[in-house]
C-alpha cells in the first residue's frame, strides 16, 4: 500500500523531532481524558499533538529475532518465542520510530464504554491498558543528591517498607552504587541484560537480585532502608523502582524471606499486633504501626494518605498504564517505506506531502543478516534532501503492517484518490463502519492501533468520529472431524470442488447454517447433501404452483399460512441483525414447511393462488441474501424484471402474529372427559397427541385398546377404546 493518512501523520510529526536523531522521548508525557480534550481549542490540540510528536525515533531496547531477522512488537511474542515460527527472542538496543500510543491510553480506555463490543473484548483492551490509580512517592538516597521516585497501588503500606528495589536499567543505579558493591552489581547487570521481560517477570520464577550498598529514607517515618536491584522490576513500568512491602505484597516477601531482609505488619486483619508473619497480607485491613494513621481501615484511607504525601511534599495521585509506545521500524521488504531522509546537513527530514508515497523499491537482495533489505538498492538509498538538495539517505526500515491496517478503512472508500490519502467526502458518508468482522485474535493489536489511528486523525480534523469500528463481532473457527482447519495439517476443505458440484448458494447456505455464526461449526459432507436437498425443495415449490386462478378457499388455513409468513419475516429481519444466520434459515424452513402443507392439504381448486403467489415473494426476499442466485433466478420466474436485491426488504405486522388459543374438548366412547387449549387450526395429528397425553384421558384409556381418534378441527377429538 503506498498512499497513505499515516505519511502525512508522519511527516508532520517528524518534522519536530528534525534536529536530533536521537531524540528520546521524554517520559512525562501528559495524558487527557476525552472530555479534557475535547474542551481545549483546536489550536490547543494541534499544538499538544505536535509538542508530544506522535512519532519520534528513539533509542529503545527492541525484542530481536535473530531468525526472522526482524525487531517484533511485544504482542508478536507469545510465551517468549516470535508468534510466526516459535523462533527465539533476545533484547537488543536499536534505534528506532515509535509511535507515542501511551498519550491516548485514557482515551481508548474511555471510548470503549461508547461502542458495541463483545464484553471480553473490552475486557481484553482493558488489560492491554491497563490503568492503574495510586500514588508516587519520592525517597531521598541517604548522603547522596539522588532520589528516587516510586509508583504505588498501595500507598497505605507506606509504613512498612522495609527496602527499596529498582530495576537494573534504572539510571540512578549506576550513581548510587557503593564501592564494595560495584563488582557483583556488574555482575548482575551482564546477567540480567541476557533475559526476556516475558522470563523476567513469571511469577513462578526464582527471585534474584543484589545490593547496591546504598539506602534510602522513608519519608514517612525517617527510617534508613536498603536500595536492591532486581530484574522483576521493569524499567518500562511506572517509575522503575519500587518500594517493597514484604508485609503486604506477595513477591517482596518471596524476596525478603531469600535475602533475609526484614518484613513488618503494617496492615492488620483484626487491628491486633502479630509477631511474625508467615505469609504476606495482601487484603483491605487495619493499618498498625502506620503514624498519623494507626487504628484507620487501610482502603478507604488511600486518598487521605495521598493527601498527606502531598501535603508534606513526598509524593502525590498518580496514574500509571501498562500501554507502552508502539514500536513501528521493521528490518522488512512488504511494508511501506518509512518517509524519512537523513540529510548530512539538515539531519532528519520528512518526504513533503507532494513527493509521497515513497514506493518500494523493486530491485532488493534478501541477505538475511537482520539489515532491511532496502538497503541494498543503493539507488534508492542515496537521494536528495528535500529541504537543502544536499546528499541524503533514506530511512531504509519499513513499517509494521499494522500500520496500514489501522486506515486501509478510509483508504478502501476511494482507492483510486491520486491526491489524497482518502476520500474525505466518502468517509463522512460511509464512516465509522457500523459492522465489523474479524478474528478474535485481534483483539489488542489491530483493533486497539486502529482505534488510536481515529482518535488521531479525528484530533487533527481529517475526520468526524473518533472510533472507527461501532459494532463488531468475531466469526467462529470452522473446524474438520473437530479439528482446526490447517495447510500443515492436510485437512483443509477446499470450496471449489464442493461450488463445482452443488453451486456457491448451497456451499454458502451450509456455511451459515453448520453453526451459529460466532461458534463456527463442524464441517460435515452429509450436512452440505442436506442443504442441497432443501435448495431443490424451494426450487420444486415453485414448479408445482400452476397459474390457474383462485377458485375457492379455505380461510382458516389461508390466517395460518399468513401467520407464519409474517413470524418467518420478523424472525428473519431480527436473526439477520444479530448475526444469527443458522436459526434465520432454519425459519426459512419452517415457512418452505408451511408452503408445502398448504399445497398438499388442499385441492387446487381450494388454494388462494393470490396468497400463494404473495407468500412466495416474500420467500424469495428472505432467501436472496443467503442465496443470492436462487434468489435472483426465482424472482424472475415470477415476472419481476428488476433485480430482487432492489426490492424493499419484506415487513411484519405484529397483529397477525397473535394465534389464537381454542378450547378443544375431548370424548372417551362418546362421554365428554376433559377439555384441552391447542392452537388455532392445530395440525389434527398434533390435537389427538396432546388429548391422548392428556391427564384426565389417560385414566380412561389405560390399558384398553384404542380403535378409533377422530378429530374434528377447532372443536372435538372423539376417542374409541375397547
Ligand atoms: C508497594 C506495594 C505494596 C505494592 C503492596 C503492591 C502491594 P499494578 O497494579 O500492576 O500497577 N511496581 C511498581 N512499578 C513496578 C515495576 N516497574 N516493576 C515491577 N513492579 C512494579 O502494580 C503496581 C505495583 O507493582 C506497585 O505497588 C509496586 O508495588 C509494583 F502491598 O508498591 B506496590
Ligand atoms: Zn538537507
């Protein structure tokens, strides 16, 4: 894909990072809540996005794969191995674009509660967020300048920190490291720099880490504790240090008990005092030991002990998400080129919008060493800076596909646009997409990058909503003999054979039949037999309906047959809205069903040929989206010189959906034995089943031979028994 929103969004973005090409992002970068947003000025948003570059190169610690040669994202990485392939994942450091996806963390949390998804699916963006609310806390490093700030979920624990922790990468750690320390904190730092974030944080992993020889001064209570590093501390979350609470926090107490650091109670089931702990207390309880705050329930006194903090200047409210920037440079052919040239002179500068898109280049070797192979072009490589006309090179990494799948959306509206990246007009029309389908395993990465493309280009005006997707469902997996349908596995269903034989309407008909539609199903050769057989049925329907005109007629079958018209249309309307398409059939049946009885209980001289004819219609409409050739075909048949797909979708009317409820009574040898409610104009063989199972019948027909049922429609069932 060439054109594109996102090279505008890059190289208008890029553009304030010009000067420097290692600019690394600053950390504190401010996050708004939607409705913050929206009332500042677009100005002011304009402004905001370009002070907090959306996209910035950076120096960043990357999961490398030697085997795919490529940097993954952290999603692309299950259970520590790459998610193509299974191949190992080492860390790396390597200069590289990002895209600031953190600043939009609160937004994307709050515009979830505005679209219509599945609830495990927002629970899964939720977590991928995930938000968490409570405290910073800064700690002075004793006879040092140092500090060192924490984030805390727990700062009603505050008192019972009894030693700090940061993670190895930390910068203060090379600054406080103690002379006598120095040796085995190398060490440890050599070691730790071989794991994955995956390894390093797994809960069942043995605990390790070192001391630095230096401490810190609790605030609260002026206490000197020791300063450790350790590598289940992630330099990527919160502040990257901790403050341990043995007491309260399960792994700090794994770590305490190993190196033998102390653990105090300061959060107390009972408000009694325990000697020793023997496990860590992680529930709400009494806070002990705790100052100003002893004798208080520990959950409810959060906020007043942030209070506090902030108060004294030791800390204050802090909100912290797990998100963290999306790292976009791929060492990759298939994706498009990153519109960037380094220039000699003028550093880092974006390719002008009227010189996108960059192309690929067609003439590439694959190396594989790890290098992008855009880089071996060297014509394509070496060009000019757009703003000096001096030597320039071209960025040579292309993007992460999931780049273009965050707007292909808009771009698919007008593909053919040769000015713009999309159709403005055409999206307004056409956007957000109302129904989206996809797979379950986009859960986080394609839904969550494409969400954050909208709210961007919303912010900068190209667009008029900010959530691109406001409906969505998963399909289900279509399984063989129980199996997932695989290349490796060999039992892959190929359609064509089957298209061959029974058409595309049976083959898609048994698609949406086999199951429901977020199930998925088992594939079965019977199963598709079986819709071809009732693909024929419709088909011999409308080969017995002679055109002769109505003679006489029935009523009271004609009510029913336009009842059951009526239900198959409404349930047919409503099972298509919900995306239940294998009851919306099975309704189909039904009134095929009814149809049939119709036409074979009655004499033609008897049939409303004009209700037929309507009923028939209306069962063209409703077969058309799941057949549409069928459809099609049938609709001509019956005279109709315009298509069917442009005939006006069929309505209900709830009135004459009502069935009346008749009372039927019921006669054992002629004697009037009980009465029984049945449907208006029952079939006869259902009347006689429900008055044979009757209660107060079946004391007289027990155990004697029943010779004769007769039934009288609407009004008897006549039973003879001997
Ligand atoms: C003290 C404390 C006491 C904590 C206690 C918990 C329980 P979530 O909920 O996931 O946000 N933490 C903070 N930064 C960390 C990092 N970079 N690496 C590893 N752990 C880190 O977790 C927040 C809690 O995780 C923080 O609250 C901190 O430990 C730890 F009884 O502070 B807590
Ligand atoms: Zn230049």
């Amino acid at each position: 894909m060439g054109l594109g929103a996102v090279y505008l969004l890059i190289s208008k973005f890029a553009s304030e990072g010009n000067a420097n090409v290692n600019a690394v992002c600053d950390d504190n970068i401010e996050s708004f809540s939607s409705s913050e947003w929206n009332g500042f000025s677009s100005e002011k948003q304009q402004e905001l996005l370009l002070k907090y570059r959306l996209t910035y190169l950076a120096e960043t610690e990357v999961n490398w794969c030697p085997a795919l040669g490529t940097v993954l994202a952290n999603d692309e990485i299950v259970n520590g191995v790459s998610e193509r392939g299974g191949h190992p994942v080492v860390r790396k450091k390597m200069t590289q674009w990002s895209m600031r996806i953190s600043a939009y963390a609160e937004r994307l949390l709050q515009g979830l509660d505005q679209i219509d998804w599945t609830e495990s699916l927002k629970e899964s963006q939720r977590n991928w967020i995930g938000k968490s609310v409570g405290a910073s806390v800064t700690f002075k490093v004793n006879n040092h300048d140092e500090v060192i700030e924490v984030f805390t979920t727990r700062p009603d624990t505050l008192w019972g920190v009894t030693y700090m922790v940061l993670a190895p990468e930390h910068p203060s750690v090379k600054k406080i490291t103690s002379i006598h320390c120095h040796k085995y904190v190398e060490k440890y730092l050599e070691k730790v720099n071989k794991e994955t974030e995956i390894y390093r944080t797994s809960l069942d992993k043995e605990k390790t880490g070192v001391f630095t020889g230096a401490f810190c001064i609790n605030p609260v209570n002026g206490e000197k504790i020791p300063v450790w590093i350790a590598d289940y501390v992630l330099s990527t979350y919160g502040t990257g240090a901790v403050m341990a609470v043995p007491g309260h926090d399960e792994r700090d107490f794994e770590f305490a008990k190993k190196f033998g650091l102390p653990i105090c109670e300061v959060i107390s089931p009972d408000g009694k005092k325990h000697e020793k702990l023997d496990a860590a207390y992680i529930d709400p309880g009494v806070m002990v030991q705790s100052g100003p705050f002893s004798g208080q329930p520990s959950d409810t006194n959060i906020p007043k002990v942030i209070d506090y903090l902030k108060e004294k200047e030791w800390g204050g409210a802090r909100v912290n998400y797990k998100l963290r920037d999306w790292l976009i440079s791929r060492q990759r052919y298939w994706g498009a080129p990153i519109p960037i040239v380094v220039c000699e002179k003028c550093g880092i500068v974006p390719v002008p919008e009227d010189q996108l898109p960059v192309l690929l280049p067609e003439k590439v070797e694959f190396k594989g060493t790890g290098e992008s192979p855009l880089l071996t072009n060297e014509e394509w490589v070496n060009t000019q800076c757009p703003t000096c006309g001096g030597r320039a090179r071209r960025e040579v990494d292309t993007m992460d596909t999931f780049v273009c799948s965050s707007w292909y959306y808009l771009r698919f509206l007008n593909p053919d646009l040769k000015t713009a990246a999309f159709d403005s007009e055409m999206v307004r029309k056409w956007l957000p997409v109302d129904q989206y389908v996809g797979g379950a395993e986009h859960a986080v990465m394609h839904l969550m990058y494409a969400r954050f493309f909208m709210k961007v280009l919303y912010d900068l005006g190209y667009v008029d909503h900010d959530e691109p997707f406001t409906k969505l469902v998963h399909q289900g997996v279509i399984t063989n003999l129980g199996a997932k349908m695989s290349k490796s596995r060999g039992n892959v269903i190929n359609p064509d054979g089957y298209i061959d034989e029974y058409g595309s309407d049976v083959f898609r008909m048994y698609m949406m039949f086999m199951g429901s539609y977020t199930d998925g199903g088992d594939w079965s050769d019977d199963g598709i037999q079986g819709m071809n057989r009732f693909l024929n049925r419709i088909w011999r329907l409308f080969e017995m309906i002679d055109d002769s005109p109505p003679l006489g007629k029935e009523k009271e079958r004609i009510v029913e047959l336009d009842r059951q018209r009526h239900y198959a249309v409404k349930m047919v309307t409503q099972d298509l809205n919900r995306f239940h398409f294998n009851t919306a059939i099975s309704r189909i049946m039904e009134l095929v069903n009814a149809l049939y009885l119709y036409i074979q209980d009655l004499r033609p001289d008897q049939q409303n040929q004009k209700m037929i004819h309507d009923v028939l219609k209306t069962l063209v409409q409703l077969i058309a989206p799941f057949a549409p050739h069928l459809g099609e075909e049938l609709w001509h048949r019956m005279n109709s010189e315009d298509s069917v797909f442009n005939s006006k979708w069929p309505d209900w009317n709830e009135k004459k959906l009502q069935i009346d409820q008749m009372t039927v009574v019921v006669q054992v040898n002629g004697k009037l034995r009980s009465r029984i409610q049945v449907e208006a104009n029952s079939d006869d063989q259902i009347v006689k089943d429900i008055a044979l199972k009757d209660p107060k019948i079946k004391k007289y027909i027990e155990s004697k031979k029943i010779t004769k049922v007769v039934v009288i429609r609407n009004k008897l069932v006549s039973i003879v028994v001997k």
